[in-house]
C-alpha cells in the first residue's frame, strides 16, 4: 500500500538536503564498486585491501542511504 504522507510538501533546504544524501549515497557506492572492480589502478594498492576498503565504503554508502531514508520517513 502506498504512503502518501512521504509526499508531502518539503522545504526547499529539506530537498536539496535529500538529494545531497542520495548524490552522496551514489557517489560512496561508484567509488566503492570502482575499488573492487578496476584492475588497473594508477594507485599501487594490494588487492586484499582494495577490496576490504571498496567493501567498506559500501557498507557506509548504506548506513548513509538508511539515514536519509529514515529522516525521510520522519
């Protein structure tokens, strides 16, 4: 069933601060993906800690996307 209260009016800083969490969000999980997946990297970075520092960003890319989610819902 659909919630309409989430589609209430909103201040414009409440918006610009809503889409600055999802550009955020975005840009956390791109950069984290980016880590684990490229290959080449200009940076000399062994593999394990490549992947355990794109793991983690992903992991922060969440709680942030689950904090703007929340303050949406409130």
């Amino acid at each position: 069933m659909v919630n309409f209260k989430g589609f209430r009016q909103k201040s414009p800083q409440q918006r610009f601060l809503f889409i600055l969490g999802l550009v955020m969000f975005v840009f956390y999980m791109v950069l984290g993906i980016g880590l684990i997946a490229w290959t080449d990297m200009p940076v000399s970075i062994e593999r394990k800690y490549r992947i355990m520092l794109g793991c983690l960003l992903i992991v922060y890319a969440g709680i942030r996307f689950l904090r703007v989610f929340k303050q949406e819902n409130e």
